[in-house]
C-alpha cells in the first residue's frame, strides 16, 4: 500500500507518517520495493499489525484550557 492509501486507511496524516516511517525506534515497517516505481509501498498486514500494537493516541488539546490549565 502507498502512503496515501496508509493515511486513508489508519486515520493518520502525512506527517504523522513522515514522523513514524524516519524514526528507527518507531518500529514502523521497511517499504517493500518495487522494480520500476520511486514510490514507497508497504505490506498492507504489516502496516496494519503496527497500528494493532501500537494504537493512536491523540494530543490533548489545550486550545479550550484557560491560561491557568483548567478547562472552560
């Protein structure tokens, strides 16, 4: 599966991608190549063992905080 295909499947963006996919530590799964292509493709079980074993958490959001750290 390309990124795209990653991105729209798992609910994750590019960046977030970006991030796991240049971080050793991350874990994320090595791009499979493909004889005559530049994209990067990856083994749609792999890509989906990883969000299995490591689900997304998303960031608190301090936008509705008060500037002493207490919600509205």
């Amino acid at each position: 599966m390309t990124i795209t295909e990653i991105c729209a499947e798992h609910g994750v963006s590019r960046q977030t991608l970006h991030k796991l996919r240049a971080d050793p530590a991350s874990g994320f799964p090595a791009p499979i190549p493909v004889p005559g292509s530049t994209r990067a493709k990856y083994s749609r079980a792999a890509v989906a063992e990883y969000f299995i074993e490591h689900p997304l958490r998303p960031g608190r959001r301090t936008d509705l905080e008060s500037p002493d750290g207490t919600s509205s």
